[in-house]
C-alpha cells in the first residue's frame, strides 16, 4: 500500500508538471501544451486542429480521413517512400490522424533531431502529396477496407445505431465513409479541406519531453506562421433522437448483434461529469460485477459479454451498448437490457457497488498517467473542454467523496437513458 501511494504522489508531480503557454503570431495567441521529461532523449509533438475531424464532412462521408490518408504519402517532390526513407534515416515519426473533432499532425523524434523533423513536417504541409496517384492509391485501400466491413456484423450495427441516434447529420453516417461517398472525393475536394482546416486560428501546439520550451516554441512558430490563418469555428452540437427506435438488418449470421443508445444530459464542460463515470462504471463499463455483465452473462447465460458506456464531447453526449447472443436469445436479451437499465435509474446502485468503484477508478489511476503520451492528452482534454489543469485530479477527490444518496439522485435524473433505440443485425 505504502508504494502504490508513493507512486501515486510521484506520478501526480510528473501529470502536474504540464502547463499551457502560448505562441502569439498573426494576432494569434496558439496555445502549447507543455511537459517537460528529460528521463529519455526524446520528443514528441502535436499539431492539433480543432472541428477539423469527421465532423466536417459536412458534403461528403470520409473527407477528413482520405485528406489525413493522403497527408501520410509524403511531400509531392518527394513523394511518399523517399520521404518515408528520409524520416526513418534518422528516427523520425511523422503521421497525420483524425478522430470525430481534431485533426492531428504529430511528429516524434530524438532530442537532436527536433529542428529537422520539423523541417521536414513544415515541407510536408507546405507541399502534400496532391497527386492523382496518391489519391487514387489512398481511396483503392479506403474502399478495400470498406468492402472488407460488409461482414464485419459489430461494424454495420455501430453505424445503423450512429445512423439511428443521429439521423442525416454529420454524426450519423461512418467517419471512414462509404463506397459511394469515397468514390465520388476529388482531388480538389483534399485540397479544399486542408486549406480550411489545418490553419493558425485553429492549431493547440501539444509538446513534450527533453527539450527547452523557450526554443521550442520560436522554432514551432516559424512552421505555424507558413500555414494560413483562416477561419476559427466553434464545433457544432448535434442532438441525440429523444424517441426511442429500432432498425433490425437481415444478414447471414448465427449470432445477433444488439446495439443500443439513448441521449445522456450531460455536456462535456459539467461538474457533475465524475457521477457520471461513476454510474456507467457501475451500470456497463467495469466488466465483470458490472450490472449488465450480471445480469446478461452471469445470470442468464444471454452473452459472452455486454458493454455500456456515456460518450459525452463538445458535438455529443448519448448513452450506447452492445452484446452479441445467439439469435434465439435476442429478444429475451433485448428485454433483459430494458429490465436492467430501467431497474439502475429506478433504484440506483449499493453501497458496496460504490465502494468497490471507488477502490477502482481511485486504484487504477497510476496506470493512467503513468506515460507522458497518456498525461499530455488528459492535460490536453482538460484545456481543450474549457477546464482548468489539474482538474481530472480534483475529479478524483470528488468520487472519494462521493455519497450514496448524491450518486443515486443523479442516477435517478438521468431517466432519458431509458429512451433507447436499436440496431440489430440478425438472421
């Protein structure tokens, strides 16, 4: 005990170590998310653009994962294996991602190889690979991996419940796209999005490891000055469907796949966020002694295993789960699904429930920070959703202190997450 509370202070100093500091060019003050950890000789950076994810495929499905694609394939004079040869000639890491609201650019590399690697990702953004080829060869491997997902049952369910809970909007169709909306992405359509989205207004700097910031920063501005400044938008929210319903798709298959979601009242910058992981933890997320897992596989047999848990982000906040059963138990589980969640905000949870989540999530907290990756992105999510740094620790004070009755009365004004819809592969 006395070493898990000594790792625990000294993980707390390293997580506390990051602090937010700022660029200012162009008028801009870009703001850098900074730890300094000089255990190792390396670095890593960040570039994130904020509501530059999927979330802006506004006109068509997977835009911003084929743009991030086509941002891997190099420099257009390198082009994409003597600029991937280059990099690895001296360690140097350079890959473009998207998640639903970022767009990120980030480069590792060793201590002395910082200025080079950003050489390098300043000429990658000045001049992708905007090729034909490169488009073509990026869209061949999207729609292969699409085509791959025809059968992938647990991938057509998470979609149709998007589908259901979302509607046409953005939110609702798949981020990587699909056959149609692939196909038809131009060249200039790449183009069009990059120049929108990776812009000055829009950049967080995420920077961490053995390096000076003060130098840093004058050497990360040289590259956020050649990018235009563009336009800053606040990401859009989008409403999750209040009317439960249900959509069940016909395939070749011997189990059936269950997937359920309902709105969740709750947005990202609230203070009552802690109860909230609390009562899924409790409800769906903690696996087996989870409600569900109990009632589902441990009692009645219905699954392998069945999952629940809040997706709460500036666009969304909505409740979703899923189990797979055989397709003579579907309906016996989809009524024991409404049984168990209707009985946990009807009479809450137990005592012994919270004290065993608490050990938990106040337990296994080390594990979290325990890496500059994992301690910069909570830093950066704190930033990001409004909050102040250090607050995910003082969440965790909060779930110490945490009281039955104040656990069980927000569980009970939560009774929205009893709206659920369905999407239902089966046979």
């Amino acid at each position: 005990m006395k070493k898990l509370i000594l790792t625990t202070l000294i993980l707390g100093k390293v997580m506390m170590a990051a602090t937010v500091q700022y660029i200012e060019t162009d008028g801009l003050k870009i703001p850098v998310i900074f730890e300094d950890d000089k255990r190792l000789p390396l670095v890593t950076m960040q570039l994130v653009f904020t509501n530059s994810g999927s979330i802006a495929d506004t006109q068509k499905a997977g835009l911003a994962k084929i743009s991030a694609k086509i941002m891997n394939e190099g420099t257009k004079t390198l082009g994409a294996t003597t600029f991937a040869t280059e990099l690895e000639s001296r360690a140097i890491s350079i890959n473009a991602s998207t998640g639903t609201e970022t767009f990120v650019m980030e480069m590792s590399c060793l201590k002395e190889e910082f200025n080079t690697g950003l050489a390098q990702l300043d000429a990658l953004l000045k001049e992708p690979n905007f090729t034909k080829r490169s488009l073509e060869k990026v869209k061949t491997m999207t729609l292969g991996a699409i085509s791959r997902k025809e059968n992938d049952f647990d991938y057509i369910a998470s979609n149709e419940l998007k589908s259901l809970l979302f509607g046409k909007s953005v939110l609702g169709q798949p981020s990587s796209g699909n056959i149609k909306s692939v196909t038809n992405i131009k060249l200039q359509d790449i183009k069009t999005f990059i120049k929108s989205h990776l812009v000055s207004s829009r950049v967080i700097v995420v920077l961490g490891g053995d390096i000076d910031i003060q130098t840093a920063k004058k050497s990360i501005a040289k590259v956020i000055q050649t990018l235009p400044k563009g336009k800053k938008e606040d990401v859009t929210h989008y409403e999750t469907l209040k009317k439960p319903t249900q959509s069940i798709l016909r395939r070749d298959t011997q189990q059936a796949y269950i997937y359920f979601g309902s709105p969740y009242n709750l947005r990202a910058d609230d203070e009552d966020i802690y109860k909230a992981k609390v009562a899924t933890f409790i409800l769906g997320t903690g696996g087996f002694g989870s409600r569900l897992m109990e009632e589902i596989r441990v009692k009645k047999g219905l699954a392998y295993s069945a999952y629940a848990r809040v997706h709460i982000t500036k666009s969304s906040n909505y409740f979703s789960g899923y189990l797979q059963t055989k397709l003579e138990s579907q309906e016996k589980a989809q009524k024991t699904v409404n049984q168990v969640i209707a009985n946990f905000v009807k009479n809450g949870v137990t005592q012994e429930e919270l004290e065993q989540t608490k050990k938990f999530l106040l337990g296994s907290e080390p594990l979290r920070v325990e890496t500059m990756s994992q301690r910069l992105n909570r830093t950066f999510m704190e930033f990001y959703n409004g909050k102040k740094l250090g607050s995910s620790s003082k969440e965790l004070k909060k779930i110490e202190k945490l009281t039955l009755k104040d656990l069980n009365k927000f569980i009970k004004k939560h009774n929205e997450i009893n709206n659920l819809s369905y999407a239902i592969v089966t046979n």
